[in-house]
C-alpha cells in the first residue's frame, strides 16, 4: 500500500524528488498523471481521472482557470482545492486523502519524514532545520527558474538578470557548502541534495533555448557553470550516477553530457 499519493504532469522533475527519496528511504509513493498538455482534459482529485471530450467545457462545475504555467481551462475538485489551496500540481495526498501536500519540497519533506529504512533529514531538529534552510534557499531559485523557463522567447533584460542574480546567489551558497562538507547540509545525504538535483537539472535545460535566447542577445545562464561552481558540477554529475537517482532521471541530462562531453 502507498504511503503518499501524487498527481501531476509527467514527467516532472518537481515529482522525481518524492520518488527518488522514496527509493532511498523506503517509501512507496504512487503517482498518476499525464503530459502537461493532457492535463487539462484529467478532473484534478484524490481520485484523479480523464472527462469525456464531452464533458469538458467552461460550464463543467468544476472549470477553473490555470494560473500558472497552465494557460487554459482546468478541471479542479471543491475538494482538491481544499486539499491544495494553491491548486497547484505536484499536489499529494495522505493515503486517506484527508491531508494535502503541495510545493515539491514539502512533499520531498513527507516522504523523508515517513521513511525509517534511511534517515535523509537529520540527526536532530538543528539538523532538519539546516536542511529546511537549503530547501527554502533552492525555492526561491526554483521560482525565478520557473518564471524564466516558461518564457524564454520573451524574456526581458530585466528578468534575465533577475534570473542570474538567483543562479549566483544559490549556486555560490551550494558552492560554499560544499567547500565545508561533501552533501549539500553536511556530512550525509539529505533532502537538500535531492531537490538541487531535481530542480537544477530542469534549470540546465535552458540549453535547449540558447539560440533563442542568443537571438534575444542573453548568453546562457549557467554557459561556464562546470569552472565557475566546480564542486557543485561534481556533486550533481556524482549524485546522478547513483542508482536511485539515475532511475528516475533516465536519459534527462544526456544531452548535457554529450555537450559537455562528460
Ligand atoms: N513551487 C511549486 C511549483 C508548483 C507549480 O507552480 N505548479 C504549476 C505548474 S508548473 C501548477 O500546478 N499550476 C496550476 C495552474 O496553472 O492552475 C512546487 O515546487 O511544487
């Protein structure tokens, strides 16, 4: 039986933190979902499910607008979005359904809490809450990235160095953590790991733009993030050969290797 629910488009690097701290700690997450543009056709519930084509139209009870990253009309439950008051997806569920859990970190901190097979949160409350702090620091980068990721074409000189300022700001921090300890919070692997990993390898991404964005006259971002944050490059290319890493990123970042030829 799964210990934690979640729906979400798939695949989704926010939902990969969940799986892979499952694997490590010994949780059993299960996840439905579907592509991102398939998304709008599911009724977004504890118990997640595809409307008829005929079902699905402005006046469907259930109709909402997508607020972020999700332009269209989307299907969300009363319930769901009393469970996930943001209506945001990943969105995950206690095994009753009775409690939600939404952003992927706090989600990444569920299973991290339930799992007893390897401690992934610390050694005591100073511990965790180090580790929270790395979480919150990488929120705030995920949030300028996801900003910046759903809208290359038209990024502004303003938002492209907004983007930069957090790039510099969260990697020098990991960069400096990482000079101390070999993990992220210390000297163990921690949820702090796991979601750099998850949500800096989306970031990465930006690769497949740069002639977009040279267009618009912006370099990439991280274009010398191997010289200018080395322990941080090695940390991540480290972590993602590990098996329950590279289980669930599958061939993501294959085509940073082969550019990099790494
Ligand atoms: N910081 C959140 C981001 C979640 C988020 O913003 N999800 C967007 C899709 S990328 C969403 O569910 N949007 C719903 C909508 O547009 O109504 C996390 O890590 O979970």
């Amino acid at each position: 039986m799964y210990k934690l629910k979640i729906f979400s488009y798939l695949p989704n690097p926010r939902v990969w933190k969940a799986i892979i701290a499952g694997k490590i700690c010994g949780v059993e997450v299960e996840v439905i979902g579907d592509k991102p543009a398939n998304l709008g056709s599911w009724l977004w519930d504890f118990n997640p499910n595809i409307l008829d084509e005929n079902e699905r139209s402005l006046e469907h009870k259930y109709a909402r607008k997508g607020k972020r990253g999700f332009s269209g009309v989307l299907y969300k439950t009363d319930s769901f979005l009393k469970a996930h008051p943001f209506g945001t997806v990943p969105a995950a569920f206690s095994p009753d359904g009775d409690t939600g859990i939404f952003e992927s970190n706090s989600i990444l901190r569920a299973v991290a809490r339930i799992g007893k097979k390897f401690n992934l949160y610390g050694k005591d409350e100073y511990e965790a809450s180090r580790i929270d702090s790395f979480l919150d620091a990488n929120l705030v980068f995920a949030r300028e990235a996801q900003v910046y990721m759903l809208d290359y074409e038209n990024v502004s000189k303003e938002g492209y160095e907004r983007m930069t300022a957090a790039y510099e700001f969260y990697l020098s921090g990991i960069e400096s953590a990482l000079n101390e300890n070999p993990y992220i919070s210390g000297k163990d692997l921690s949820i702090a790991d796991i979601s750099f990993v998850c949500d800096f390898a989306q970031f990465l991404r930006e690769g497949h733009y740069e002639e977009i964005l040279n267009k618009r006259g912006f370099e990439l971002i991280a274009i010398n993030f191997n010289d200018e944050y080395p322990k941080t490059f090695t940390h991540l290319f480290s972590l993602v050969k590990r098996e329950e890493f590279s289980s669930v990123l599958g061939s993501y970042l294959d085509w940073y290797k082969d550019k990099l030829n790494i």
